[in-house]
C-alpha cells in the first residue's frame, strides 16, 4: 500500500484523493500492457510467418517433389524449418500468453481500484488480489512440473495422463490455496467462483481442442477417410470439422463470462461483476507456468526428432521421438486453444476496462473545462462542482460516483445507434482482413522459399545422393526477410484502425470495434486452429501405417490438407488472439483522444 501511495504521490497531481490517486496509478499501469501486446504481435504474426513459410517450403519440395522423409538433411529448408518450430510456438506462444497474462492482471486491477464503495485499504486489497493470485499460482504451476512422471515403458496414454496431471494438480492446489484466501477474508467467495469459472472454462476448452485435433477421436479420422477420395475432399471436411468445433470453446466462454459476472455480484452491482470478469481470465492463467511447459513440450519434442533423423540415429530413438511428437501435437492443439480462449476473457476484461478510462478521461476533461462540466449527448458530467444550470432534458451527473447506465445513456451504447453497430462490423471484419494478410503473407514467403529449395535441388550437384551440402543458411535468411517484411501491414493496421475509429466514431464506435472484433475473432480463431490441427493429425493417422500408409495416395492427400492447416493453426489463427487483444490495449491507450475528440 505503501508502494502504491508513494507512486500516487509521485505521479499524480497534487490534491487528488487516495481514492482516486489509485484510479489513476492503475490507469496508467495499463499502458504497460500495449508494450507486452506490441512486442506479442511481432513474436506471434512474424514468427507465425517464418515458421509457416520454412514449413511449406521443406514440405511441398521436399516431401511430394523429391519425395524425401520430413527433417532429411538432404532438404534445404529442414534448418529453417526447425528454427521456426522454437520462433512460432515457443517464443510467439511464450509472448502471446505473456500478453494475456498481464492484460488480464493490469485490468483486474484497474477494475478493481474503481469499485464503488470501498475503503481505502479495501481498495488497496481489491488491486492486489489478482497479483496475488496469480504469484499462488506460479508457485504452485512449479510443484506441478514435479508432479509429471512416466515409465520407460509409457505408451501414448500414459505420457498424456502424465501431463494431464500435472496441469490438473496445479489447478487443484490453486482451487485449495483460493478457498484458504477465501475463508480468511482476503478476496470474497465471489471472486472465488470467478476464478474457479475461469479455471474450469480453461480446462473444457483444451479438452475440446483435443477431441476435435486428435486422431484418437471421430473428427480426424473422418479426414483421414476421406483422403482415400483426394485433397479436395481433405479440404471440405477438415473445414467442415474446424467450423462445427467452435460451438463447444463458444458456449463455455459464454457461460463462463455469465457466471464469473453472477458469482461476482453483476447482477447487483455492474462493476462487481465485471471485476469477477477479470477473475475469470486471471484464474484461467493462473496455472500459466505449467501450461507454458506443457506447451512448449510439442516444438521440442519435434526438434529432438529432427536432430535424430539427421543426426542417422538408431530406429528405435526415432520411434521414441515420433511417440513424444505426436504427443506434442495434441499438447500443442489444446495449448493454442486455452490461448484463444484466455485472449477472449482478457479482451472481455480489458472492454470494461476501457469504459472505466472514459469515465476517468471525463473526469479530467471536466475539471479543466471553464464551464466545470463535459457534455456527452443530454448528460452533464462534472467532477468538483455541479453545473449551476441545467436544460429542460439534460441531467447532470458526477462522474465520481457514475454507473454504467449513465455513459449507456449519454453515448447512446445500444445496438440501434448506427454508430456503434457501424462499430461492430468493422470489428468483425477487422478479424477477416488481418486473417487474409497473415495467410497471404505466408503464401509469398513460403513461395520465395520454394523457388530457392528447387533452384539448391538443381543447381548444387550431389544434393540427394548426400555428397553435397545444402545452403541452409540461405533458406532462414529468406524466413527471416519474408517475416520481418510482411508482418509490418498487418501489424499497422492492428494499430492504426482503433486510433482512426476512435477520433471518427468516438466512444460508440470503439465500443463496437472492440465488441466486433473479440466475437469474430474469437469464434474465427478457434476455427482456424482446430482445422489445422485435425489436418495435421489427420496425415500423422495415415503416416502411423493406416489407410496405406506413407507415399500412398491417401497419405498424399493428407499432406496437401496439412500443408493448407499450417498456416491455419500456426499464423492466422493464433495472430487473431493478438488483434483482439491489442486493439483493446491501443483503445484503451488512446481513450484520452477519444473522448476529448470526435469527429461524429
């Protein structure tokens, strides 16, 4: 508390109440959430670019043209693809989580500072709970990492229950360490039930990922069946399967938003209730210690066997490492969909999040204001003293003590005004049209990648019987170069669009954007990633001797459906938990300029 006053004393003007001092500490707190959202956006959609474009180069020559087994030496692109294994799912999934975690943390927070009714040591109390919460939680995430344990012996379900209870002993610790907290009166049973919703939505949503990806499981092996008719019908159904899996990861978002909302006492209080919003995303990332690990299991395990199959070690290593991959591949499919869904939650949080910063711009807008006073449609909202006169229509209100009905009314938040649905669609196209610059710039990268494979297989002698060397290096040069270059469009529309929207719109508009884009988004990205994973799983089923096994026409098929899934599952669809978020970071930032400034 101490801390905090100190900060409030530094940074904040002269005369402030604590009160509002600690409003203002956390509304500056959350800037430091657009540095973590603009450093995510370069490791996921540049790293998504790099690997995907390394992935189909050393895939489509390799693989179908020469007809090579995946990580031959003999392929110039293996290098390059196996750095893009570390720069796509270690780094941009390591950034991607970073972000969410302090996004959900840093709006939690400011949530909480702005409570109505609180002490100042409650208020204190209300700040640091998700801190604290989340500190429980990667202590307890390092006591699960020593709870994974397998045999020599260990077949696939074995290694998975393995993992499954080191993630589950982590979640149940948590849930035992929050009810102490919770009997000893440091955070309300409410924020419990927020939390454990958060928890629980977490877990059903890598459950779902993994039912729909796996090949274990009906989905998948339906593609798997229908490579046996060619590619095209490989397509269809694994777009049919990723579009009928959203259902699942849609509807425990919902309900968990609701409950966390009711839990909190939302249906009391708004800003109850949206505080137990923010919970909910901090205790779904609250195990974020081991489900990293856990995530991070797959790329490793991948490189392992690609080091073994260059490195000619004996069959019986290389069959361990296939066993680990294809473990991997599930634990990589439910990781990307627990990111997905704690991007949703934290987007959620962080919406509220951006409605508190108006009501504090307004705040400031009004004391500087010769009149006393902000006018937003017919309300007056003033902060030290009430206007002496007020119009047949108008009200006045004190932004101190404003309720969400309040900025309902002056903004005009409602699906009628043409603004704020104006708003929504382009949110929800924003989804689409960065979706289309990710997959396209994967194309022309992974096609310069192509062009220099093929030219290496013709013009450097000795290549496929062994005696020549490959020119790796040149092969990650290209990824590099490809994904430095076409990352730089999508990344300034991520952030130039929330900016423009919110001087032309205004506060409606940016309402609609972020509400437009967490929806589409959300629902798009969940489809992209169980699309590519079941591609993916479908080919490994075939790859394990089923269906005819490799270099039969089936498999053939598969591999084109797999090569179409990458960019899905690895670039588009996790650059979309990227865009939700940051564009609430950016509005959030720039809410200053939207309130003060509108063109309509």
């Amino acid at each position: 508390e101490a801390g905090l006053k100190f900060l409030g004393l530094t940074f904040v003007a002269p005369g402030t109440s604590d009160h509002q001092k600690m409003i203002e500490i956390t509304a500056t707190m959350l800037t430091f959430g657009m540095g973590a959202s603009t450093q995510a956006l370069f490791a996921r959609v540049g790293g998504g670019i790099f690997t995907k474009a390394a992935d189909v180069g050393a895939d489509l020559v390799g693989k179908v043209e020469a007809g090579i087994p995946e990580d031959d030496p003999r392929n110039p692109a293996t290098i390059a693809d196996n750095v893009g294994d570390n720069v796509g799912d270690v780094a941009g999934m390591g950034a991607d989580l970073y972000e969410s975690y302090a996004g959900s943390i840093l709006a939690t927070a400011a949530l909480g500072a702005s409570l109505p009714g609180l002490a100042a040591g409650e208020q204190v109390q209300a700040i640091i709970a998700p801190m604290i919460i989340s500190a429980i939680g990667i202590i307890l995430s390092i006591i699960g990492v020593y709870m994974v344990r397998s045999k020599e012996s260990a077949t696939q379900k074995n290694l998975l229950r393995a993992l499954l209870l080191g993630t589950g002993g982590s979640s149940s610790l948590i849930l035992v360490a929050l009810a102490v907290m919770a009997a000893a009166g440091m955070i309300t049973w409410g924020v419990f039930g927020a939390v454990v919703a958060g928890l629980i939505a977490g877990v059903i949503i890598g459950q779902s990922t993994e039912y729909f990806t796996s090949d274990e499981y009906k989905p998948t092996r339906g593609i798997s069946n229908m490579a046996k008719q060619g590619p095209a019908t490989v397509i269809i159904e694994g777009m049919a399967v990723g579009m009928f899996s959203t259902w699942l990861p849609v509807v425990t978002i919902v309900i968990g938003i609701i409950a966390a909302f009711g839990f909190a006492g939302g249906f009391t209080e708004f800003a109850q209730g949206v505080y137990g919003i923010g919970f909910a995303a901090v205790g779904m990332l609250s195990t974020l210690g081991i489900t990293l690990a856990t995530d991070a299991f797959g790329p490793i395990a991948d490189n392992a066997g690609g080091n073994a199959e260059m490195s000619h070690l004996p069959q019986e290593v290389r069959q361990r490492t296939d066993a680990l991959d294809a473990l991997g591949n599930t634990t990589a499919a439910t990781g990307k969909g627990f990111a997905i869904g704690s991007a949703a939650l934290t987007a959620m949080a962080l919406l509220a999040a951006y409605l508190e910063e108006v009501k504090l711009w307004l705040g400031k807008l009004a004391d500087k204001a010769p009149e006393g006073f902000k006018q937003v449609g017919d309300v007056l909202f003033y902060k030290s003293h009430a206007p002496a006169v007020v119009q047949e229509g108008q009200r006045a209100v004190d932004v101190a003590h404003a309720h969400v009905a309040d900025f309902v009314a002056a903004y005009n938040l409602s699906l009628f005004n043409p603004i704020l649905l104006g708003g929504i669609f382009i949110g929800a196209m924003m989804a689409f049209v960065f979706c289309a610059m990710s997959m396209k710039a994967v194309g022309r990268a992974a096609g310069r990648m192509v062009e220099e494979v093929r030219r290496q297989f013709r013009e450097i002698p000795g290549i496929m019987e062994g005696t020549g060397k490959p020119e790796y290096a040149k092969c990650v040069e290209i990824s590099t170069r490809g994904a430095q270059r076409e990352m730089m469009v999508p990344a300034l529309m991520a952030i130039i669009v929330p900016v423009v929207i919110g001087i032309v719109f205004g506060v409606p508009g940016v309402v609609g954007l972020l509400a437009g884009g967490l929806t589409a988004g959300f629902t798009l990205a969940s489809m992209l990633n169980n699309a590519g994973g079941a591609w993916d799983n479908a080919k490994k089923y075939i790859e394990k001797g089923n269906l005819g096994g490799k270099k039969s026409d089936p498999h053939k098929a598969a591999v084109v459906g797999d090569t179409v899934g990458d960019p899905f599952k690895d670039t588009s669809g996790p650059s979309l938990n990227i865009l939700i978020k940051l564009m609430s970071m950016v509005s959030v930032v720039m809410t200053g300029l939207t309130v003060a400034f509108k063109l309509l």
